[in-house]
C-alpha cells in the first residue's frame, strides 16, 4: 500500500490511533481495521478491514469495507458528522477530522490530518469546487461511485462479461428501478464531458453502453482494483 512513517510532503493524509500513525501520499491508499495498514485493536468484533482512505478525483475519501460497522467521519472545526454505512464512501472535507466507530462494546477514534484546505460537499456527497478535473473524470456521489465498483466487480468475476443489471442491482441491495436511473445519471455526465459511446433512453442498459462506461471509469481512475471489497460477495 506504500505507507510510510515519513514526513508528510505534497498531497498527503496522515490517520493514527494511540500514538501510532501512518501516512500515505497520493495516489496511495490506507486501511485500518484488526489486520490492516494502521492496526486499530486485536478486537474479535472489528473487520480485518473496516474502512480505507483514498485519493481520487482531487481530494480524499473515506470508505466503508465493513459489513455491519458504520463510520462516522466528524470535523471538529465545524462540529459536523456524516456516516458512512456499510460499501458507501465520503469525501474527508476537513483538513482535521477523526473517524469514530463501534465494533462490539467498544468504541474508537482514530485522529486524521491530510494536505490541502476545506472543502465543501453537498448533501449528495459530491463535492463542490475541487481542483480542475481530467477529462471525463467528474465529481461522483458515493452511490454512483458504488454502481462503477459493482460493474467492475461484475466483469472481474466474469472474465470479463458483465451481469445481467437485476443480478448487479440485488448484489447492491437496490432494486433494478434504481439501478437504472444511478446508470443513466452516470452516463449522462459523462456524455456531457464528451465521453462517447453512452448516450441511450431511460434504462437502456446495453450491453455495450456498460461496457464503455466501465472502460472508461478504469481508464481515468474512477475505480480500482481496490475499490471492490465495497461490493458484497451475495449473489
């Protein structure tokens, strides 16, 4: 995961829990749980894995790896806190925050710190006025960033061939309803950045249209091969 105990330069995020801290520049990415990047407790009732801190689309963002546990991600400047439930992310808009969960009777807070000044997000969680985006790389809500992680989680366990979208869409906990509009609206700001290949009519979820979406969400970075423990195992 490239973490490292040095000094923090350029665009950097530092999370530490009793002392002991880890900080990682970008593009790198840090998890903590019971056996993760930064070790929080031996805990029996905390996940391997219960979140990971990662940078894309110009700024940092929390994400919940957990199955049960929820994150509370707090600025103390601003007295604010939003949750994240299980496969769903926030974007760290403070430069000081903490990350507080409970994992069995016990309670945690893990102190953050990370380059940069305040940001601001909207109610949907994307956020509003980062820096200049590539091209065809937009401001994603957590729920959209999620629909990119579970095609490309449907084509990894296909050799490439993505699932039908009723079998994605319950995988997701979503109906098929849903499912296609988070789709279109994806695709359509896409196609308004000039990415090609993904206009089409309301729930027109060709084949090929999902193909290029997802091609192109790799291509620029919109999802990783880390971003797929967001999306369960059930089928």
């Amino acid at each position: 995961m490239g973490v490292t105990d040095d000094g923090p330069t350029g665009d950097w995020l530092s999370l530490g829990v009793a002392g002991d801290w880890r900080t990682v520049h970008a593009p790198e990415s840090l998890t903590f749980g019971r056996r993760a990047d930064l070790v929080v407790d031996a805990n029996p009732f905390m996940h391997r894995i219960v979140g990971r801190l990662v940078h894309r689309q110009g700024a940092w963002w929390l994400q919940n790896h957990g199955s049960s546990i929820r994150l509370e991600l707090r600025s103390p400047a601003t007295g604010t806190s939003l949750l994240a439930a299980p496969g769903e992310q926030l974007p760290v808009t403070s430069a000081e925050f903490t990350i507080n969960f409970v994992a069995g009777p016990t309670t945690y807070e893990l102190e953050g710190r990370r380059s940069g000044g305040e940001l601001t997000a909207d109610d949907s969680g994307t956020l509003i006025g980062t820096s200049t985006l590539d091209f065809g790389s937009v401001p994603l809500s957590p729920e959209q960033h999620l629909l990119l992680v579970a095609l490309y989680d449907s084509a990894t366990r296909n050799r490439g061939a993505i699932e039908g979208s009723s079998v994605i869409a319950r995988r997701l906990g979503w109906t098929p309803k849903k499912f296609h509009r988070k789709l279109d609206a994806v695709c359509l700001k896409l196609d308004r950045q000039g990415v090609r290949g993904l206009k089409g009519g309301p729930g027109d979820l060709a084949e090929s249209r999902r193909a290029v979406l997802l091609e192109h969400a790799l291509n620029s970075g919109l999802v990783s091969a880390g971003d797929l423990g967001l999306v369960g195992s059930g089928t």
